[in-house]
C-alpha cells in the first residue's frame, strides 16, 4: 500500500533536504500532488533505500549536529510511556489493516461456498471452473507476497521514534524526537516561536494544541487558568509530543518581534581562529536563554570596580542553540580602530567562568524566511561570523534553495574557518562556495560581484552581502549595475 508522505516527511527519511526532492518534482521526475508524495513514486525515484539503513533518515540530523555545532541533545529514545503510547496508537492501526483484510477473506471463502451450493443448477463443469478459479484467486490474494514499501516501513518506524508537529497558522513542520520538549523541537528545526525563560515560569511558550497529545515532562511554575487547559493551551517548553500535533503558535515574523533582553552569560572557552580572529564562546544560564535570530548582533559588556568595556559583534552561531553563543573577534575594527573589548579578549583577560553581560538582539540582516529564492551570501573578512548564523539556520530550517557562499578575505587571517566551509559542501547538495583574495574591501566587493554575477543568475536570488562599508558598498553598486534589483539585496555593514 502506497502512502502519502509530506516534503519534509519524505526527506527525514531519505535523509536528503526538500531542496533535493524539490529538484526531482521540478524535473517531473516525482509526482507531487497538493505537497505530498507517496512512498511508491519515492520507491521508484531511490531504489535503493533499504530498511536495514534506515539510520538513513537521521543521516541529515547526524550531518547538522556534526558540521553545524548543534544543541547537545540526548539521543535517546521517549521515555517508557510515550513510547508504550505511540506503539498502541500505531498497533490499532495495523489491527485495522487486518481485520480489513479479513473480511475480504470472508468474502471470498462466502463466495465459493456458494458457487458449490449453485452445482446442482449449473453445468458442474461450469461450476468447478469457477470454484477452482475462486480457489486460486483467494490463494493468490493469501500468498501474494509483494515487495514490502520499505519507505512505508521507515515511516512506521520514525512514527515511534518521533511525531510531527504542524505550526498553525504559518503551515510550518518540524519533528519532536527522543525527549526534548515541544519548544526544543521547534527551535532546532529552526523555527522562531514565541518563549522566554524555557523554563516553565514566564508563560511565553503558552500555544494551543488544536490536534493531538502531549505530555509534561519539566515542572513548570506557571499557572494556566481552567479555561486555557479546556481550550487545549500548554506550555511549549515543558511538554512534549505523545502522538502527532496540531498547533497553534506565535512566531517571530522579523526582528521587530524580538524583545530586548539583558542576560549575564557566562565564558565557556576562549580559543584562536587565527593570529587576529579569537572565537568567544558564551553560555547563558539554563533558565535565561537568548532569543534572537540568525545574522543579528548584540553587545557585550563587562562591568567592575576596575575595568568596564563593551563592544558589539555579529552572533555566529545558530538560534537553534539558544544557550552556546559563539563570536569571531577581530583584533582590530574593520575601519582599524581599537576596539577595547577585543583588546582584552587578546590580552588574556577572559577565563571560563567570567561573567560578560548580553545586551540585545540587535539588527535586520536575517533571513527573509517567507522567500522561495536561492541563497548567495557575499562575506568579507569576519563577515563570516554572521554568515555562518544564517547558514546554519537555513540549514536547521531545510529551506528550499540553494545556497552559495562568496567569502572574500583582505587580512592575513584569511579564510580562518575553510574548513567549516568544507564540511557543509561535503554535507549538502546544496551548499557550495568560492574563496577570494583581495588587497583591499572595494577590491574584494568588485570581485566578489564579478564572481556571483558570473557564477549564478541573479534572477529568483535573495543576495546577502557584509562586510566593511566599502566592500558592502562595492558589491551592492556591482550588482545593481548588472542587473539585480535593490530589493533582492540584504546587506549589512560592520
Ligand atoms: S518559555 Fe517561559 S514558560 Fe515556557
């Protein structure tokens, strides 16, 4: 039996992104039909898929977490109950298939019964074809061992492992797995719900479940009032998904929907990049996560009787691990003035353990989520630190383009993470990318334009371009002179 399958259903299990089985529905070479296909045309389309690789469908998770420095997670399986709960759900479905099954059986068996009872109407001859024909058309039926739908089968199994949350009214998807809460699920996938503290006290993560079952598996202070319960309101942070969801739940549409919060986060690492660029490494306490979306930037602080410095830098790492905050500090602003923060990240004066103050999110160079168009990302320098965010969210939210990274370096540091770079194209299909040398930002723009205008057709493309202002500003004027519309581009100066 062929089943309907969502995009991102299909392509957990194939381990592959949307992008790909986008490609294949384009080329007409799967059938796609309102959004769904079935595990027979994907059958066909990847012959290959075997049950006995079904670890195939966390291929595409296991990539993510190893090249994209994903939330640590348990990878465990639910918990007893949930699992018990799911397993029940799925045998009631399989008892249907048989108890189905059983009645054609019935059926025919009644049928040849009276087919015998007829003989002494009808020719006997006649009667004996039909019964013997009866005969081997139920034993055919009985014994008709058709090549199991492999993918129908990993579905079964992913069913148990997980269960799929449907976002109302944004039409979003993503997968509760193991024990993670039903917010935890979501901000890996790379959604922007609407939370605070993560930790059952503020209330924020309050949606209503229009479909399904939940089950709490965090204490929670917060009060929900008789009448949110009956209307099926639960607290995103604290429950997780018994069985597949329907759910109605606030996201952040643009950076405008994001508060401001203050968080003092603690140093968890201080390591070198390379002579002038250091990765700071942040973690914010358990109960006071910072909220912000991918490519925006916030203000660190220090603060004491001897010392108070601030600066503010571009956030490289993805939302989706709203606890580990990572930055690529240069020694030096791009416009070389001194920046006294990073004099201090230089000289030695962060240990793990140090508190440093979070101030923020601030900026508008995120992802226009909502936006079919292939991606281009044009970087200068530590440009990358804020590319690297965006990357990595486009990634967790499986969006449908293709994604081109055009790194120009000016300084002697160079492209410090080709590696990283690496690492997504052997992961994805749908990542590549080109590294420039320049002497100088204007140069590094006019040639990082000339690569994407020959490289990609600008048309149906979303062009991220940051960097110092006169790289931004060489490659913006570059790029409208070969064609591109101003509002394709998003362009950041730092
Ligand atoms: S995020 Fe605060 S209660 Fe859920």
């Amino acid at each position: 039996m062929s089943l309907p399958l969502t995009l991102s259903r299909a392509a957990q299990l194939l381990g592959v992104t949307r992008a790909v089985l986008q490609k294949h529905i384009a080329a007409g070479e799967l059938p796609s039909h309102d959004g769904m296909v079935t595990t027979e045309d994907l059958q066909h389309l990847f012959p290959d898929v075997r049950l006995e690789d079904s670890g195939a469908f966390e291929r595409i998770t296991q990539i993510k977490e190893q090249a994209f420095g994903r939330r640590i997670r348990e990878r465990v399986l639910p918990n007893q109950e949930i699992l018990a709960q799911r397993l029940a759900a799925q045998s009631e479905e399989y008892e249907e298939v048989r108890r189905t099954l059983a009645h054609y059986h019935d059926l025919i068996e009644a049928m040849r019964e009276k087919i015998e009872q007829m003989a002494g109407a009808s020719p006997s001859e006649q009667l004996a074809v039909l019964a013997r024909f009866l005969d081997d058309g139920l034993a055919s039926v009985l014994g008709n061992e058709e090549p199991p739908d492999t993918i129908a089968v990993m579905d079964d199994m992913l069913r148990v492992m997980s269960a799929n949350v449907k976002v109302k009214p944004s039409g979003h998807e993503f997968h509760v797995e193991g024990n993670e809460t039903v917010l935890e699920a979501a901000l890996r996938a790379g959604l922007a719900p609407s939370y605070g503290c993560g930790n059952g006290n503020c209330g924020l993560c309050k949606a209503r479940v229009v479909a399904g079952h939940t089950k709490q598996i965090r204490n929670t202070d917060y009060p929900l009032s008789a009448s949110e319960r009956a209307q099926g309101y639960t607290l995103l942070c604290s429950h997780t998904a018994v069985s597949d969801l329907v759910v109605e739940m606030l996201e952040a549409k643009s950076p405008d929907d994001i508060p401001q919060q203050e968080i003092v986060a603690k140093v968890k690492g201080v390591s070198s990049l390379a002579a002038d660029t250091m990765l700071l490494h942040l973690q914010t306490p358990r109960t006071n996560r910072l909220r912000f979306l991918a490519g925006q930037r916030i203000t660190l602080n220090v603060t004491g009787s001897t010392a108070n410095f601030r600066g503010e830098y571009a956030i490289a790492s993805c939302p989706c691990d709203d606890r580990n905050l990572l930055f690529h500090i240069c020694r030096d602003n791009s416009d070389g003035e001194r920046d006294e923060f990073a004099a201090r990240l230089f000289a030695g004066a962060f240990k793990p353990g140090d508190l440093v103050s979070l101030f923020g999110p601030f900026g508008d160079f995120v992802l226009k989520k909502e936006s079919c168009n292939d991606l281009v990302f044009v970087a200068c320098d530590s440009g990358f630190a804020p590319v690297k965010s965006l990357i990595e969210h486009a990634v967790a939210s499986d969006l449908p383009g293709m994604q081109r990274l055009v790194w120009a370096a000016t300084r002697p540091d160079g492209h410090y993470l080709e590696n990283q770079c690496r690492a997504w194209a052997d992961a994805l299909e749908t990542f590549s990318y080109a590294l420039i040398d320049a002497a100088d930002p204007a140069a590094a723009g006019v040639e990082a334009a000339r690569h994407v205008l020959a490289e990609c057709d600008p048309a149906h493309r979303d062009i991220y371009i940051v960097g110092p202002g006169g790289f931004v500003d060489a490659v913006a004027r570059a790029l409208q002179a070969g064609g591109v519309a101003e509002q394709q581009l998003v362009v950041e100066v730092l």
